[in-house]
C-alpha cells in the first residue's frame, strides 16, 4: 500500500513540475513577445499607442500567469512533504502493528491506534494540498481563457487601428492567442491527469 501511494505521489509530483516548467516557458516568451511590442511601439512614435496598450496588458498577464504558477509549484512542494510524512508514519504504524500482533498489550494497542490517527492526520493534510493544487489549476485555466478573450479583443481593436499599427497589432495578438491556448492546453491536461488520479 505504502509503496503504491509513493508511487502514485511521484507520478503526480512529476507531472505537476514538468507542467509548471512548460508554463514558465510560455510566461517568458510571452513577456519577450510584450517587450518587442512596446519597443516597437517606440520606434513608431505616438502613432502605435494601440499597440502599447495591447502589449502592456499582455505583459501584465505574463506576470500574474508567472506568480501562480510560482504558488502552484509551492503548493507541489508542500505535497511532496506529507506524502513523505504520510510514508514514514505508515512504515512506523506497520512496525508497530506486526510488534504487537496476537499480544494483547493495553499498552501496545494504544500505541498503535496513536499511530494510526497520525496517519489519518497526514492523509488529510495530503488531500487537502491536492484540493489546494487543484484549485490552483483552475485559478490558472481561468486565466489563459481570460488571455484568449483579451487576445480577440486586441485584434478587434487592430481592425479600426492605421494600416501600419493594424499589421503590428494583428501580428501581436496572434500570437499571444497561440500561446494563451497553449497555456490552456497544458493547464487543462494536468487538470485532467490529477483530478482523475484523485488524492
């Protein structure tokens, strides 16, 4: 059983970090992408305001998208702790349970019961950071969709913009529509793997 649960816990632990190397990726190539845009802006003077407001508001989503995956990777470390904890409490209970089997002991008993509210002690924990990871993941979700409607947005505001802001401004949103979905994709699937993988 220890065995089975230390393995299930890696799995998940594993898919959540690469999970969260795959959006930090995505956040700085999104603010590179931001960045370009305003000196571009610069570089066309007053005329390219539209596309200064597009790329600030995208580098400002390529921050908040940064910051939380930064606490759901902090929320993945916590749940590596009590499964750890979890682990080494069910090894001490299994211990004590083969110590004391046909014995009788008062005093051996109630070691072992202690033992075994430990462990449900840290079982809880344990599905109470995995509520909090889920959470996490769809504070994220909520986030790339609010990035696809910012995107069609900035490309509805590109149709009314100057010949030259249109092309710069279209050529922006595009992309950041490519990679906010991306970012929805992955957020999705790992959604998808650890909510059907349960606590």
């Amino acid at each position: 059983m220890a065995s089975d649960i230390n393995t299930t816990q890696l799995r998940r632990v594993v898919e959540l970090n690469e999970a969260a190397k795959a959006l930090f990726r995505q956040s700085f190539g999104i603010n590179l992408r931001a960045l370009d845009a305003i000196v571009q802006r610069k570089r066309g003077g007053g005329a390219l305001r539209g596309l200064d407001e597009v790329s600030s508001q995208i580098r400002l989503w390529s921050r908040e998208l940064h910051q939380k995956v930064e606490c759901l990777w902090a929320l993945g470390r916590s749940a590596v702790a009590s499964a750890s904890h979890l682990l080494q409490t069910r090894r001490v209970e299994s211990f004590l349970e083969r110590a004391v089997a046909g014995r009788g002991d008062t005093w051996a008993s109630r070691s072992v019961e202690q033992s075994r509210a430990i462990v449900a002690g840290h079982l809880a924990e344990l599905k109470t950071a995995w509520r909090r990871i889920l959470d996490a993941i769809d504070d994220l979700n909520q986030l790339g969709l609010m990035a696809c409607v910012l995107s069609r947005s900035a490309l509805i505001e590109a149709s009314t913009a100057s010949d030259d802001e249109r092309e710069k401004l279209v050529s922006v949103s595009r992309d950041f529509y490519k990679k906010s979905e991306e970012v929805v994709g992955i957020v999705q699937a790992l959604a998808k793997s650890l909510g059907r993988a349960g606590a």
